[in-house]
C-alpha cells in the first residue's frame, strides 16, 4: 500500500517537473521572441524650426519641431523629449545658435539629471554631446539652464538628435 502511495507520488511529481520544464522553455522563447521584435536600430534627429530668430524661456525644454528622422519613435516633437524604447548605450549631441547679445546656456537632461552643459555668447553657436546608458523608458531632453530667457535661432539651424550605440 505504501509502495503504490509512493509510486503514484513520484509519478505526479516527474509530471509536475515535465510541466515546469515545459513552462520554463515557453518562457524562454517569448523571451527570445521579444528580444527579437525590439528595435536594434534607434536614431533620431529633429530640427528647431520656431522662433527663427527669438528666445527660449527660462528652464524650458526646447521642442525640435521637425523631425528628420525618428526609426524606433523615441522622439515626440511636441514635448521635445526623447524616451529610450529599450536599454542600451546611447549617444546624443544638440547643437544651437545664440540669436542676439547675450548668454545661451542649454542642458542635456537624462530624466531630471543634467548630464552636460554648453555656454553660447552674443551670436555664437555651441554643442553639447554625451554617450549614456539609458534603461527602457528613460528620458533625455534640452534645456534651457538659465534663470531668464534666452536667444535661440531656430530656422533648421539648431538641432537635437541620438541614437542606440549598444542594446543591453
């Protein structure tokens, strides 16, 4: 009696370890599936079209309104901001120009962190790049750093763009 009890035991676990074996393979090819259907190539790059030539409020984000190029849909125009579709090593570079007498000092923002600053005086251009490791979801923006406006040339001359380095 006791032998059956046994057998009937372990046969009901071997058919429970077959399902969980089954299970962890399904589970590791959706895995698979996934890892497949993510996006390996993420790039963008936007335009600033407006103001032509005026300013940027102060602690504004700056909206890139025309956007060139956008393969994996990480850049929303309307908001300016970049949300990385998958983890993985990114690069970014913004360029803009100084539209009158005076300072433009913009910020390149990984969610609410400043990761890189560049300063342009009366007229002149500056570049802000950075290389960084987002995680799916994650943010990356410019800025207005500045307490107080800023002149800003827009009329296709300044511009933000990224792109995936790396997927992890």
């Amino acid at each position: 009696m006791i032998a059956k009890q046994l057998d009937r035991l372990e046969n009901r676990f071997l058919d429970m370890q077959k399902q969980y074996n089954s299970r962890g393979a399904e589970i590791e090819s959706i895995k698979e599936t996934l890892q497949k259907q993510s996006p390996s190539i993420v790039t963008f790059l936007a335009l600033l079209i407006s103001p032509p030539y005026g300013s940027i409020a102060a602690h504004a984000t700056v909206k890139f309104e025309r956007i060139t190029e956008n393969i994996g849909s990480g850049y929303n125009s309307g908001t300016g901001i970049f949300t990385a579709p998958i983890k993985g090593l990114y690069h970014f570079t913004a360029s803009a120009r100084q539209s009158k007498a005076g300072f433009l000092h913009l910020g390149l923002f990984r969610n609410n962190a400043q990761m890189a600053v560049s300063v342009a005086v009366n007229f002149n251009s500056l570049t802000i790049g950075a290389t960084i490791t987002l995680q799916s979801g994650d943010r990356v923006y410019v800025k207005n750093v500045w307490d107080q406006p800023s002149g800003i040339v827009g009329a296709g001359q300044s511009y933000f763009s990224g792109n995936l380095v790396h997927k992890m």
